[in-house]
C-alpha cells in the first residue's frame, strides 16, 4: 500500500512540477525534491503517527507540525494580497500564486524571504520526529533540509533577475529562514 501511495504522490507532485523538472537550475526543480523527501518522511512514519502519545520526540513533533502552519498561511495570504499577480509572467516554472509583480516585503515577509520553505522545513523535521531514527529518517529530514536551501538560493536568484536592486536591498535586511539564525 505504502508504495501505491509514493507513486501516486510521486505523479501529483511531478504534475505540479512538471514545468520545473525541465531546468535544473529553477527553484521549483530543488522544491520538488524537497517534496519527494517529505513524502518518503511521511509514509515511513505513517504507523507511527498516535504511537507513544506523550513521548518527548511526539510532543516535539506535534509542535513542529503546528508551528509550520502560520508561516505557510500567512506567506500565502500576504503573497496573494500583496503580490500583484502579474499572469503575463513568462515563466512556466512559477506556480500561479508564485506569479507576482510586486515585491512583498512586509508582515512575516519583513522579516523572512522564504516563510512558505521555512514552513516546508518545520514540517520535514516534524514528520521526522514522529518516529526518530538515523537511516530513513534522518537522511531524509537532511535531504529536504538540504534541498529547500537550494531552493531558496535558486528562488533568490530568480528573484534578483526579476525584481533587480530592491531584491538585493531586500536581502539585506531580512533573513532567510529564521530571524536573527539564518
């Protein structure tokens, strides 16, 4: 069952992607991985999920897991709002609520640039903790750690081209993750 599960996931997430997958240098290419490591996460500690309720790596797991949910419906929200969807962006890479034509910078965007990836990493190491082990799990919370950040880098990149200097001074004064870490 689990594996029917991944390659049904697997074929969701690359339609979603599927423009991406075609540049390896897009943002979206690094996201899908990041994706497929949590998927994998998921489903190898699906058995685990209400076991040892109480337990501390539970505990730090459900935590993480609700942690993760303002920053992605904050960021999603203030990108829809404020982003100024521009649908003559000629870029297939970007998903729709990715097309934006105004640079956000305020709410959690003053003080993050990437809260919807940072979402993404407070739920990979979420996944993670509902069952801790070194090898998947650990290699996998990695593996999407890892990912998300080339993510984020190539997001940056493509963000200095489109968006030019007020990028840059943007990346000056916020962070990439997590205020004042990272």
């Amino acid at each position: 069952m689990q594996y029917l599960l991944f390659f049904a996931g697997t074929l969701l997430l690359a339609f979603l992607s599927r423009h991406c997958l075609r540049d390896i240098r897009s943002h979206g290419f690094y996201r899908f991985l990041a994706w497929e490591c949590m998927l994998v996460l998921l489903l190898h500690n699906a058995p685990f999920w209400f076991q040892h309720r109480f337990a501390w790596y539970q505990l730090l797991s459900w935590l993480l897991l609700f942690l993760s949910l303002p920053p992605v419906v904050g960021g999603f929200i203030l990108l829809k709002q404020h982003g100024a969807s521009d649908a003559l962006r000629n870029d297939p890479a970007l998903l729709g609520f990715e097309k934006t034509a105004q640079l956000v910078t305020h709410g959690i965007y003053r003080h993050i640039r990437h809260p919807l990836y940072g979402s993404l990493l407070l739920l990979a190491w979420g996944l993670y903790f509902k069952q801790p082990s070194w090898w998947p799990g650990f290699a996998l919370a990695c593996g999407a750690t890892a990912t998300l950040a080339l993510t984020a880098l190539a997001e940056e990149r493509e963000n200095r081209i489109y968006f030019g200097q007020a990028y840059v001074d943007y990346m000056q004064r916020s962070w990439r993750f997590i205020p004042g870490v990272f």
